[in-house]
C-alpha cells in the first residue's frame, strides 16, 4: 500500500535554544485497507537508520517538532492495524527544514524600516542590503540572534538611506 505524503511548515515555532527548525506538518491520504485502525511516521537524519516513531491514531497529519536546523531528514508513513499489524511504508520524502523565513518589512513612523524574520530559536542572523540587483552589491545592516520564539528585528533608519533598499536575511 503506498500513503500520498506531503509536507508543509507549521505555523508554530521552536521555542527550544538548541538550533531546532520550525515545526514540520505531515499530510496523507487515508489507507484503502479495511484493516488500518490507525498511522505511525517514522523519520531520522537522511543517510542514518530510523530513528524515531510517531503513532498518530486514525489522524490523517502530524507535526514533527525538535527537528535539528538545515539537516536532511526523511520521513515515511505505515498503517497499523488493530492487532499492531503495519503495512509496507508510503513513499519516502526527505525533507531540509528552512533556517530562516520570509522577511516582513514595516515603515515606521518616524521613517525607520523595520525587518523582521523567524528563524531558529537561538540563531545569530543578519539583515544586508543593497540598493541595487544590477549586480547586487550587498553590505551587512546589522546583526540579531533569534530570540526564544524565533523571532529576529533589524532596524534600518532612515538617515541617509537612499529611496530604494533591498533586504535580505542571512546567517553568518
């Protein structure tokens, strides 16, 4: 039996120190067996043994949180029957959890642009710029570690700031 399986960011983040990556969402689709009383994922470090096992229940999801940043990890799911009876395992997916999300710009009122981004909790990250991609000549704006949420904030004031500026974020 094969298990569509897909992934997708949860909304939630690590609020671990350790460099951990947000939250990993696991979609199926449910077994056609009339014996699958419930699913299990398993997953580990690409390249290693199974690690770990998740029982589920008859939930066609699950989150995987604890996940170590910008690592390779595979998943895969089974059907389980009652008696604990499991089925051969769905296609494999690996999967490099993001380190850090998409910036969130916001003007200021006094004209300061503040960049904001997630990443994993702990993380010392940067915010650089350039006021061109044509090439791109990018300079360090400054520096934040992530806090226990994950959250990074970079604060460009306006002062001699030229009228277009692009942002990226970046770790060191």
């Amino acid at each position: 039996m094969l298990i569509g399986l897909l992934i997708a960011l949860a909304e939630s983040k690590s609020a671990s120190a350790v460099m951990t990556a947000y939250p990993v969402k696991l979609k199926w689709d449910a077994s056609s067996s009339a014996s699958a009383a419930g699913y299990a994922v398993y997953y580990g470090v690409s390249g290693s043994a199974v690690t770990n096992r998740l029982y589920v229940g008859a939930a066609l999801e699950a989150v995987v949180a604890g996940l170590p940043a910008n690592t390779s990890h595979f998943f895969y799911v089974v059907a389980c029957s009652a008696a604990g009876a499991e089925s051969a395992p769905s296609n494999v997916l690996t999967y490099n959890p993001p380190v850090l999300s998409r910036l969130k710009l916001n003007q200021q009122t006094d004209g300061t642009m503040r960049v904001q981004f997630s990443a994993a909790a702990g993380a010392l990250c940067r915010v650089d710029y350039t006021s061109s991609l044509n090439p791109a000549q990018w300079q360090v704006l400054g520096s934040a570690t992530a806090d226990a949420s994950g959250n990074v904030v970079v604060n460009d004031s306006p002062g001699g700031r030229p009228a277009i500026r692009f942002y990226r974020g970046a770790r060191p």
